[in-house]
C-alpha cells in the first residue's frame, strides 16, 4: 500500500532517519569507500526528495530508496576511472590454518564484499540487512526465483572460503 | 541451542532453505556463545555478517532533511477561561465608568414633539400626584383632628 498522499517532510526526515545506516551499508557493499557512499546515499535521498510529489504512487517507499541508492552507486562505479571495487588490500580473503578468529572474521568479510556482482547484493541484502525475499526483488527488479538462486550460490561461495588454504604463518 | 540443532540449522542456511527468524538464531548463538565458536568453523562467516552491519557512516546523513518540531502552543480551556474574564471585567468597568450617555437629539428621541401637548400631559401627572396626596392627607388630619377635639371631664 503506498503513502495515502503526498510526503510530508516530517514523514521523510522519520523515514531517512530510520534508513540511514541500512542505505549507507547498501551503497558502502558497491563502493567500499565510506566518503563516496555518503555522498551516494546523500544524492539518492536529494533524488528522492524531488520526487516526493509522486511519492503516494510508490507501493515500498523503502525499497525505492533502496533502488535509488543502488542505481546511483553503480552509476558511480562506471564513471570511476580505475577498477570498480577499491581494497585496500591486494591479497583476496583467505583463511589460513592458524588464523585467529578475529583474523578468520576480517577474511569472511572480505570475501563477502568480493562476492561477483550477481550475488553480493543479495547476499548483502538478506544476510546483513536481514530483507525478505519480497524486499530484496522490489530493490534489485529479481525474480523470486533468481534471489533464491543467487542467494544460495553466493552462500555456497563463502562457504568454499571457509576451508583453510595450505599456506600457514 | 543445542550443537546438533545448530548444524541442522546450519546446513539448511547453506541449501537457502532457512527463515529470516532461524538465520537471526544462528548469529545470535555464535555471538552469546563463544565455546560454540571454536566448535563450528562456519562460526567466522556468522560473525563477519554482524560485523558488516556494524558500518555506519561517518556523519548524520538525516541531519539536512531533518525538520526541527514546530513549537505548538496549546492554550489550555482554564487559560482561554481566564482571558475571556479579564476582557469582560475591562470592559464593564470601561461601560461602568464612562456610561453611555447620548447628546442632542437623541436623548429625547422618545418625548413629545409638541411642547404643549408635552405640558398638558405634564399638568396632568402632577395633578393627579398631587391629588393622591392631599387625599391622603385628608385621611391623616382628620384622624389627627380627632384627637384635638376637647372631651369635658365629667364630674
């Protein structure tokens, strides 16, 4: 059901209060950089903002916001000169034998957010955020069963990860 | 939870078979239960997801289209009572001490127009006062006259 009329800037200002840390994640799992997610989540809410007036006929506000953010990020990705994801390590995430677990945890989160394109999102999505299936198709335009698909594929990639590699410290 | 219900959980998370609520348990038991953690190598994953939802961003992303409250001030009935009281008290005593008191021709919009006819009316009043009164007082001197009258004592 959508808004029974035209957003008010109460109800905006409540919403992006309550969204604010869920769209920055959202925008951070693309970017991977802190300042140009900010400005991301900051430019989609301005987006957002202009298009309040239609904002009755949005079924899932939320999820809108959700797809702005997404769009405005990957059109950051492509202007970007260099390579999209930027890590500040070279090394991709593995685990080794003696790793501690805190070091185990480190290498899991890189490897979530070097999940191919097709999976991280939904991975982020439902496994960090915590989003229905519902939620997650509305954000990503998926079918039911395409989210189902990737997100088992991309949980089955983690969990190649968590089996140590040879090399040891 | 018990180990053997969590792998069962553990393995359905990885057919994507399991709900929002089941996936929920499974982080919060490897965050409350550290032996478990040692115990369940896929542990690390669990934890990492928590981790990553613990990134907020540097500033208040909200702060710009944040309305600040409009101050309302609701006056109270026993406010509202007490203005209407004090406006009804000023102005009795401003109709108390400055009366209305109307000029020229207005004052007599209700008199004769006749000067006459005005006096004849007049006469008429006064005579017919005046004759009540001497009635009256005929009625009171002669009760008074009666005791002037001299009674001789007899012998």
């Amino acid at each position: 059901m959508g808004l029974p009329s035209r957003m008010t800037a109460k109800e905006f200002s409540k919403m992006v209060d309550a969204m604010q840390g869920k769209l920055f994640r959202f925008a951070f799992h693309f970017l991977n950089d802190i300042q140009e997610a900010e400005d991301a989540v900051q430019e989609s809410l301005a987006k957002f903002w202009q298009k309040r007036e239609h904002s009755n006929e949005i079924a899932k506000p939320e999820a809108f916001m959700m797809t702005i953010v997404r769009n405005e990020s990957l059109d950051r990705i492509k202007s970007r000169k260099k390579e999209s994801r930027v890590s500040l390590e070279q090394d991709h995430a593995e685990i080794l034998e003696d790793d501690s677990m805190e070091e185990r945890v480190l290498a899991l989160r890189k490897a979530i957010r070097e999940l191919p394109d097709g999976y991280r999102s939904v991975i982020h999505l439902r496994d960090v955020e915590g989003l229905r299936y519902e939620e997650i198709q509305k954000v990503l335009d998926l079918s039911l069963s395409d989210v189902k698909i990737r997100i088992h594929r991309g949980r089955k990639l983690l969990k190649e990860k968590l089996i140590p590699s040879n090399g040891s410290k | 939870m018990e180990a053997s219900e969590l792998k069962k959980l553990i393995d359905k998370y990885f057919e994507g078979e399991t709900s929002l609520d089941e996936e929920r348990k499974i982080k919060e038991t490897f965050e409350n239960n550290p032996e478990l953690q040692h115990r369940f190598p896929e542990s690390a994953l669990f934890l990492a997801l928590v981790a990553e939802k613990e990134v907020h961003p540097s500033k208040d992303l909200a702060a710009q289209f944040v309305q600040p409250e409009a101050k309302v001030r609701h006056m109270n009935f026993g406010t509202t009572l007490k203005w209407a009281a004090s406006i009804v008290i000023v102005l009795s005593t401003i109709f108390l001490l400055f009366p209305f008191n109307p000029s020229g021709d207005q004052a007599y919009s209700d008199s004769f127009e006749n000067p006459e006819e005005a006096y004849e009316e007049a006469r008429k009043a006064l005579a017919m006062v005046g004759g009540k009164m001497n009635h009256g007082r005929s009625g009171a001197a002669n009760k008074i006259q009666k005791f002037n009258t001299v009674i001789p004592l007899k012998n």
